[in-house]
C-alpha cells in the first residue's frame, strides 16, 4: 500500500509541475504580447 501512496504522490507532483510549467508559458506568452514581441523571451 505504501508504494502505491508513493506513486499517487509522484503523480501528484508532476500533474503540478505540469499546470506550474503552463502558467508560466501563458504569462511569457502574455508579456511578450505586450512587450512587442521582443526576443529576449526564447524557448
């Protein structure tokens, strides 16, 4: 039971890391909208 508690955790945190990783592209995305697109933002 504890592996499979281990590995909901495991999910848990890369579904974060995930959702954490799209937010900072939208709000990139969104400052380099506002900004003019200035290629200082580079993925």
């Amino acid at each position: 039971m504890k592996a499979v508690m281990f590995l909901l955790l495991l999910l848990l945190l890369l579904l974060m890391m995930m959702m954490m990783a799209m937010m900072m592209m939208m709000m990139i995305r969104m400052i380099s909208k506002t900004t003019k697109r200035q290629m200082w933002i580079v993925f």
